[in-house]
C-alpha cells in the first residue's frame, strides 16, 4: 500500500495522474491511490505560501485524521484481541 501511495504521489507531482484519471475514470481513484492524490495535490496547490504553513499544513489536513483513524482503530483491534485471548475466547 505505501508503494502504490509513494507511485501516486510520484505521478501526481510531475502531472501524469491527472492524465491516467482522464483515460481511466473511477478506476484511478481507487481509496489508496486517491488518498495519494489527494494529498499531494493539497501541498502542490499551497505551495504558493510557503513550505511549513502552504505545502505542511495544507498536506496533512487530509492526511492527519486519516492516519489517526487508522492507528487508533488498530489498538483498538489488539485492545479486543488482547481481551479475547486472556479469557480463552480466541
């Protein structure tokens, strides 16, 4: 999953997946790929006001409660497998 995000992300910069999204339609905007685009394409559409506060700010308001969301639906999956096990369930 982080190399077809990291290809995304890649062909978003250099204005190639813009491109394969015309060709391809809804199949370009699969929920991986499409979290890479959609990042990438928030920081290169800030990058006017600078790099911290433009490209870092806007970049991770997308990505930040993505990547929250995951690490904590995680503990929250060992949390009941942990619970599962001590009582014998799993």
């Amino acid at each position: 999953m982080a190399t077809l995000i990291f290809i995304t992300m890649l062909l978003t910069g250099f204005g190639v997946y813009d491109r394969i999204g015309q060709f391809a339609g809804a199949g370009s905007t699969i929920p991986v790929t499409g979290f890479g685009n959609s990042v990438i394409s928030a920081a290169i559409e800030h990058r006017s006001e600078g790099f911290i506060i433009g490209v870092g700010g806007n970049m991770f308001k997308l990505a930040g409660p993505v990547i929250v969301y995951g690490v904590f639906s995680a503990f929250v999956i060992v949390l009941i497998k942990t619970i599962f096990k001590q009582w014998g369930g799993l």
